[in-house]
C-alpha cells in the first residue's frame, strides 16, 4: 500500500513538471497590461516584477506584480509576455538575466 502511494506521489510530481515546462499557445489576444503603482521598494536593492495577463484555461486573468530580491547582483528581470507567432500567442514567462 505504501508503495502504491509513493508511485502516486512521483508520478503527480513527474507530471507538474511536466504541465510547466509545456508552451502556453493561445488563439486570443491578449487585454491590454494593467496600470499598477508599486510604489517603494520594501527593501533596498529588490525589484519591482510587473504583473501579466495570465491564460487560465478558459480566459485571461491578471496576475498582479511583486517586489523581489534579484538572485544575484546586476541581474536584470525579464518581464513577462505573449509574443504573437502566426494566428497565435506564446507565452513567455519572466525571469532573470
């Protein structure tokens, strides 16, 4: 029994992996960005992430931005977006350079 359940638990992981790694292609354009105002940085040195437009299966959805601490010094945030390939759009995530 215990090892049926550890099976579940490595492949349900395999699988979120799995469902990350995959290109979200939407047919839709993507609204316009929101307007946020993030004010000041909480602590010196973070960044401020912007939000996006996230596709959740069925529609749109804004995914607000955050403040963060860079990783390392000077790296620089990529900021997430759909770039329009053909009659369609790729999802980009954001991440650091």
């Amino acid at each position: 029994m215990l090892r049926r359940g550890i099976v579940a638990v490595v492949f349900a992981g395999a699988l979120a992996v799995s469902a990350m790694a995959a290109d979200v292609v939407v047919r839709v354009a993507p609204p316009r960005a929101v307007v946020e105002r993030p004010g000041r940085a909480p602590h010196r040195g973070w960044v401020w992430t912007p939000g996006y437009q996230r596709w959740d299966g069925r529609a749109y959805v804004w995914s607000p931005g955050s403040w963060v601490a860079p990783p390392r010094p000077h790296a620089r945030w990529v900021a997430a977006h759909w770039v329009r390939r053909g009659g369609e759009w790729v999802f980009v995530a954001g991440h650091w350079r």
